[in-house]
C-alpha cells in the first residue's frame, strides 16, 4: 500500500485479489478474524486518504 501514499490524487484502488492483500495466515488463526482484521486496515487508509477501495473476488478458474 505505498503507492498510494505517493499518489495523492487517487481516488479508486483496485485490490486484485483479497488474499494478496494480506499476510500469511496463522497455523492457528481463525479466518473471519484475520480477514476483519485486514479489512479494518485497508477501510481506514480508505477513509485517510479518501479513495474508494475495490476487492476483486476469482470464482474457480478451472475450465470444464
């Protein structure tokens, strides 16, 4: 998330995907928890710096 601290202008990031967004998950952590965790990050350098944040979500790529 550098970037948008040089990028002043920005107002729309794109987060492709979720999951390269935050860190490694814990042996023993609870997913909902660490997903909440990394959403209430990224909302409040949304609201810091007034961007709107966009997750993009990947259905299963696999071909029938």
């Amino acid at each position: 998330m550098e970037w948008i601290v040089t990028r002043s202008e920005a107002r729309l990031v794109i987060l492709d995907t979720c999951g390269k967004s935050r860190g490694p998950r814990k042996a023993n952590g609870n997913v909902y928890d660490e997903d909440v965790l990394t959403m209430e990050t990224i909302q409040r350098l949304a609201q810091d710096r007034r961007v709107c944040v966009l997750f993009l979500h990947h259905t299963n790529k696999k071909v029938d």
